[in-house]
C-alpha cells in the first residue's frame, strides 16, 4: 500500500501557456507547475494592445455544438460576453459577394456564373459514391471545375499554403459548408448575406479585451504559473527539465503543448521510426499585418476572403466591428491574415507595405487615410498541413511519448486542426490522462 501522501506528491509540468496548457491546469485535480516560453501567457489565442488598438494575434472567434465547452466558455467569460451574427464576405472579379460563395453569387460576371453553375450541375450529376483521393478531388466532385477554378482552389491554396492536391480530406468534417441546388439558385436573387452556411452563421466573442479575455479569464483562475521560462531539453529517463537559464525542474508526468517536431529536438536521441515521423510533419506560416486607421467605419463586415492569387492577403477583418472596445473612438482597425510555407515562400519584410499598397488598391484603404499604427505578427507553426503522412507519423510520436509519461495536446500536441473549444477539450483529456496515472500509482 502506497503511503497517504503519495497521490499528492506526484508532481506535473505542464510546457506551454496557451489555451490547452490553461485548460489542462484548469482541469487537474493534482499538483502542477505550468511553464510557458513566452513572457505572456495565452499563445495564439491571446490578443495584445499598441497606440490603443487591440487585436488577436489571428483571426479568433467562438462557437461549439459541445455542451461541456459552451458551458466553460460561459463560465471563464460571464457577462464579457456577446453572440454576433457573421458578416462574411468574399471579393473576387471586382465584387463582393457573401460567404458562402457557391451560395451567394449574385453579381459576379456572367461568364463565371455560367461556368460555376454548368461545373455544379455537371458534379451533380457525376457525383460517386467513392472517396475523393485529395482535396483538389473532393471540391471538384462537390462544386465543380467552374467553382473549383474561381474561388475554392485558389483560396484554399492560399489559406494552407500548397496545392489543395497535396491534402487528404480526413480533416474535413463540416469545415467547408456544401450546399444545395435551390440554396445555390436562390443566392442568385438574393442581394444580402442572408444565406449564411456552415458552422458559425452565428459566434461569441468577448465584450472586452479581444479573445485574450478568454485566456486570461483561465489564468485568473490557475496558479503556479512561471513565463518567460523557455524549455530547452527535456531528458525523459531522470524526467528533469532543463530551462534556458539553466534552471531545472522534475516531473513525474508531463503535460506538453509544444509542437511535435520541437518537442522531438528537445528529447535528443530517439528511435529513428520516431525522428522520421517527427520529420514528416507538415505546418504553414501565417502573417497577420494589423493596422490602426483614422477614419471611423471603414467597414462594417466582419471578414472577407481573397480567392485571387494576385492578392497577397486570404482573408481582412476588422476587429472594431467584433467589439467596441478593440478601437478607439473614431477610428477602424484592419487584419489581414497572409500564409507562408514552403511552397509558398514570401519576402517577410515587405508584407506590411505590400499589404497598405493592396488595401489602397482594392478600395477599403483610401489614399487619404492616416495611418495610426502597423504592425506584421508572426504565428509559426499556424495550421497543421493534413497530408497523407500525417494520421501514421502522428500515430508513431504520441506511441512514444506515451511510453515516457509525456501528454501531448492542443493542436500542434494533437497535430490537428483545433478550433478554440476542441482546444480546450484537448487540455481537459490531458488532464483526464494525468488522474488516471495518478490513481494508479495510489493502488
């Protein structure tokens, strides 16, 4: 029989202070310490403030059909919180039409009309009942070449940063919204963004604070937090940690929210099956240029994509019109998310001009505007890349990790495509994970 004290005196680390690493302490029931590299807490779900504009660090909004991650986010939130009806909007050819496009395509050319409607009918027709080989084929098979040509492939090519080809579908769910024949026909006649589709039709956001409120509301709530503690090898036979400043720590159990492939490099030796799947993985880069403008309503959507491949951008938003609070008084503020990989490599300097020079061009910047503040953030690792390698090399590295007490989670712990309440779930298993470890050392 194990001495009384023996359950409580099992120690967890947790590396990482973004959303999962919040929830997974938020969840744990035994004693931990959390260590995050950064000097603030929160990750890519945080959000930061200059010349009094606050912006997420992308594009950040909320919903679930989960019960339990509907309930936590009300709860983290209480009264910061508001539900907004989706203003999504898509430009190409000169027009702004809603999202979803293949919905709503009134006022397009009518050549490309012609071409997307014949391209949808004929899938239609066509459709098998066998599963897509690539991303490329399942569009094709769901929309059709016409659609396929002047929206799906060239957005979708500039969101992920390869040739839709190049993905499996296995990440597919409902993420892109297909839709029928009569709601195709009807956003013909419809001159509004009525016909909304997908997922988040509706979504919350906080009141206050930008999403960071959400990550900060679980910090509040958390203890034993340590920032700007960058671990910089993990040495999983003694379980010590050893930090930047040469600092150490001990776990018995280690929760991790650090990219795969990092993670590898941080353990050192592995089995080669181990660092060949590590090597494998696939991500992307994403910019976010944000600007502050000194003209109130320069805007009043919530997003728009960019399927053109001369537009340097995927998608703007416009955080003022998310909350008030994200601008101040008589102003606007814009985002514009720009994906980096390497099939798509960019000139990272020049993105911020490149960006002002197109907003000018395309009219939602005028010449005249002063510009309050411009600033380029970099996510890197941003999307897990879903090609064919990914389901085995992820399957082979969290085998692994398992074996030495370490708990993956988050999206680049999971490696995969994560919206912000499955993160949360993710950090809840991990620490679901740690109490049955726990009980069973308590036998």
């Amino acid at each position: 029989m194990k001495p009384d004290n023996y359950f409580m005196s099992l120690q967890t680390v947790i590396l990482g202070g973004g959303l999962a690493g919040l929830s997974a302490a938020y969840h744990l029931r035994t004693p931990y310490t959390l260590f995050e590299a950064r000097s603030q807490f929160g990750g890519i779900a945080g959000s930061f403030t200059v010349d009094g504009f606050t912006f997420d660090h992308a594009i950040h909004i909320l919903f679930t059909r989960d019960p339990y991650a509907s309930e936590f986010i009300r709860t983290i939130l209480a009264d910061n919180f508001e539900v907004r009806e989706r203003s999504s909007w898509l430009y190409s050819y000169g027009t702004m039409t809603p999202y979803p496009y293949q919905a709503n395509m009134r006022g397009l050319p009518r050549k490309v009309i012609a071409e997307n409607l014949i391209g949808l009918a004929r899938a239609r027709i066509q459709r098998r009942s066998t599963r897509s080989a690539n991303f490329e084929e399942w569009i094709l098979a769901n929309f059709g070449a016409g659609i396929a040509k002047h929206c799906m492939l060239p957005l979708n090519e500039k969101v992920w940063g390869v040739h839709p080809r190049s993905m499996s579908t296995d990440w597919m769910d409902d993420r892109v919204p297909r839709t029928k024949l009569r709601d195709v026909l009807a956003g013909l006649r419809r001159n509004d963004d009525r016909g909304r589709f997908g997922t988040n039709g509706t979504f919350w956001y906080p009141k206050r604070g930008g999403m960071g409120a959400l990550t900060e509301g679980i910090r509040r709530q958390v203890q034993n937090l340590h920032s700007a503690t960058r671990c910089v090898r993990i040495d999983a036979t003694s379980r010590t940690l050893t930090f930047a400043d040469g600092s150490t720590a001990s776990y018995d159990v280690l929760i991790t929210s650090i990219p795969l492939h990092r993670l590898i490099d941080l353990l050192g030796e592995v089995p080669q099956s181990v660092f060949t799947a590590a090597r494998s993985l696939k991500w992307n880069t994403v910019h976010t240029v944000v600007l502050g403008i000194d003209r109130p309503n320069i805007s009043n959507k919530h997003w728009i994509y960019f399927p053109e491949r001369e537009v340097l951008f995927q998608r703007i938003s416009f955080p003022m019109n998310f909350a008030d609070d994200l601008a101040p008084s008589g102003t606007s503020s814009i985002m514009a998310e720009i994906t980096d990989s390497s099939d798509r490599p960019l000139e990272r300097d020049s993105l911020t001009d490149r960006t002002i020079e197109q907003l000018r061009r395309i009219g939602i910047v005028r010449s005249d505007d002063r510009i309050l503040t411009r600033h380029c953030v970099t996510i890197e690792p941003a999307y897990v890349i879903y090609d064919w390698a990914r389901p085995q090399a992820a399957r082979i590295i969290h085998e692994y990790l398992h074996g030495l007490g370490i708990i993956p989670c988050g999206r680049f712990g999971d490696w995969e495509y994560l919206n912000m309440d499955q993160t949360i779930l993710s950090g809840r298993r991990a620490a679901e994970t740690v109490h049955r470890v726990h009980s069973e050392h308590v036998v």
